[in-house]
C-alpha cells in the first residue's frame, strides 16, 4: 500500500476551475488550506482577489497554458504533499439540457471537455492524497458515459506508472437533502491514493425517518423580502407580464392544457419549454435550480415576480455573508450559477477528514441557514393579461425527449 506524505497539522488543497469559490469556501469552512487556484475567467479572478487576497491565483490561469512545473513552483509543492486536488471541469459537454434540446450533446466532442485532460494532467503531477471532481449528473447521465469512463481509464493510467491506487468512488447527491436551500443535482467522484473508498454521507435534511425536512427559499432570503427592489431586477421578456399569473413554485406548465385548475389558460403545449421557462420560488419550499446563464424568460423568479438580487442567488447557493461578486449582473449571475453550493464543499471536506484521516470533525454545517418560522402565505396571483389570451388553444405536446425540433433538425 503507498503512503502518503501529508502534513498532519495542515490539510492542503490545490483548486482548478476554481470559479466564483463557491466549492473552495466550504472547503474553506472544513478547515482546507489553499495553496493554488488555477481559474482563467477574469471576472471569477477578481472576485477571488477581492474577498480571498490570500488564496493565490495561478498564472496564466489557463490550465491548458500553465505547465505543470509551474503549478508545483507555484503551490509550493512536491509530489504526493497535496491532501486535496478538487476541480469541476465546465460541465456543458455533459449536461442534459443540451440532450433535451438536441437528443444528444457533443461529449467528449466538445472541445470544453479537454477540461478533463487537464486535470488529469495536475493529478499525476502532484499525485495528491484525495482528489474531488464535481460534475453535473450528465457525466455518468445515460449509456453514454465517455467522461466518466475516460477519467477512470486516467486514473488507470496513473497508477500503472506511479504505483498509486487511485479507484474512484461515485457521490450523486441532491443538495437539498445537506440543508442547501436550493434543489441540486450534481456528482462528485472522489477518489484516495491508497484505494480507499468514501462512503457516501447519509442525508441530514431529507424529513425521512425523524429528520428535519429541507432548507427552504424563505429560511435563506426571507430576511431580504420587500415589496421595493432594484429596477433592474424587473424582468423585460415578452413573457414577463404573465409571471403574476403563475403560482409560487410552479412554471409555464401553469398555463398549459392538462391544468384544469381555475385561473389556468392553455397557452402552451405540454413540455414544449425548458422546464425553467417562467419557473418560480416558493417560499415554503427550497428553490430550484440557480442556473449560470439565463434568459430573460428564464427562472427561478421572486415570488415577487422579479429576477433575484445576486446576494439572494448567493444566499440560495451558501455563499457566507460578506462575500461580494465582481462584475454586471450578468457576469455575476453566471458566476454564482455556475458554482456548487458553497455547504456542499463543506460537506464533502467535512467528511474527506473523517473518513481519510480520522479526525474528529463537527457534522452540523455552519454555511446553511436557519430554520425560520415566520414564513408568510404564498402571494396572491394575479389574472392572465388580455395580450395572452390570443395564445389560447388545444396545443400539441412535446414528443419526447431527443424528439423535438432541434432534434429533428439536427438529423436532417
């Protein structure tokens, strides 16, 4: 069995993709020691350096200009002293969206996906004790699991030629069910230079078995609530009139020919839409997914019937108090969209020291809010302005997935 060379009083972590810091602050709050943040995006670069001076930022950020001789020069290290190499490559090669849209996505096609190479490339440079890649669920999602199967084919590769045992464990986790505010799916596989397995941390906020039930949107933003807000909050799409008309914690669907429900008109056909397509927050409920680059129909909503402030998108995703966003808007919403709730990271390091080090951790998470018990009812709604009704109409539904019309499309 090798045997590692980490440092018993300080546990290290090297980030790639770094991003906003959303994962790296939980890492952060698990009591993680950055010694390197390779990132290349200017805008997540200057958020980094205004709220974490002291984390150092890798030059050139570019993982595929920065050799590796560099990352070690940089982050101080030798082989096999790093306790932590985590990353999560962009994950739009393998997302279901783009399945959704186009019954199928580029994959390992897609020219982002050489994000896996390149942390592969840091892997066997700094052979680390743990390494963490985060993913969304489309990177084992169907039979088609090449991202998957060629990081482990790495690994492989890895431990043929440095005697290491890297043998990667699968964490699908739904983050609401850790206390996160917020419905997200995403995948971790963690893997030990020993061959050491993690065993996936039981939920603590699933309302099973004794257990409390989920964080919800109110618990995280209901401090923020008032009826005043930004002007540049007020969303401006076509479709931005009828959002009053939808109910807290629903979408477009609302509006589509199986509601029968009063207040409802069929306006679209069945799935014909993103499921985010005027999606809104319920107070009593976590929020759905907090998305990087929306459209201006696109959701999660306000309950107010408004795009959410970023520091209620950063309340949603666990981003501790205090932490500012560098950048528009837009620049902002993509960078906290595109990052893993921050009491994810604190999770996943949390256990990481438990179960690979032994030592005697806290299980309770400090970055998720607390319970509340002032949630008021949910906002009244408002009737489909007259504009709408012309939509009104016995719609065809969706055919299915990989179905559609840029599917179609696509095979023509």
């Amino acid at each position: 069995m090798v045997k590692s060379t980490k440092k018993s009083h300080k546990q290290t972590v090297l980030s790639l993709f770094t991003g906003a810091g959303g994962f790296d602050l939980g890492l952060e709050a698990a009591g993680f020691h950055h010694v390197l943040c390779v990132e290349n995006d200017i805008h997540a670069r200057n958020t980094l350096l205004e709220n974490r001076p002291k984390w150092r930022l890798s030059e050139p950020g570019d993982i595929h200009q920065i050799s590796t001789l560099e990352i070690l020069k940089q982050s101080g290290l030798q082989p096999r002293q790093l306790t932590l190499l985590a990353g999560g490559p962009p994950c739009q090669p393998f997302s279901k969206s783009g399945y959704w849209r186009n019954g199928d996505s580029l994959r390992l096609q897609d020219p982002r996906a050489r994000t896996l190479e390149g942390y592969l490339k840091v892997a066997e440079a700094t052979l680390p004790v743990t390494l963490v890649l985060e993913n969304v669920k489309g990177l084992i999602y169907s039979k088609k699991n090449e991202g998957l199967e060629y990081f482990k084919n790495g690994l492989i590769r890895i431990n043929r030629k440095y005697n290491t045992s890297y043998e990667p464990t699968i964490i699908d986790l739904n983050a609401a069910d850790y206390g996160v505010p917020q419905i997200r799916e995403r995948v971790f596989v963690i893997a030990h230079i020993d061959g050491q397995h993690l065993i996936t941390p039981p939920p603590t906020h699933d309302g099973k078995d004794g257990r409390p039930g989920p964080r919800s949107a109110w618990d995280a933003i209901g401090d923020l609530d008032g009826e005043s807000f930004s002007s540049d909050l007020i969303p401006n799409s076509k479709w931005a009139k009828l959002l009053p008309s939808i109910p807290e914690g629903r979408n477009y669907l609302w509006h589509t020919p199986r509601n029968t429900q009063k207040g409802s008109e069929p306006l679209f056909g069945w799935r014909t839409r993103y499921w985010s397509f005027l999606l809104k927050l319920s107070k009593a409920s976590p929020s759905w997914t907090i998305q990087a680059d929306p459209g201006p129909a696109t959701g999660p909503f306000h309950w107010r019937n408004r795009r959410l402030s970023i520091k209620e998108l950063c309340r949603i995703q666990t981003f501790p108090d205090g932490f500012e966003i560098a950048g528009t808007y837009h620049c902002a919403h993509r960078q906290v969209g595109n990052a893993v709730p921050s009491a994810i990271g604190e999770l996943i390091g949390l256990e990481i020291r438990r179960q690979f080090f032994n030592e005697r951790v806290r299980r309770k998470l400090k970055l998720i809010p607390e319970q509340r018990d002032d949630c008021p009812q949910a906002e009244r709604r408002g009737p489909v302005p007259k504009q709408y009704l012309a939509l009104r109409g016995n719609h065809h539904e969706h055919p299915g997935t990989g179905l559609g019309p840029a599917a179609k499309k696509r095979d023509s």
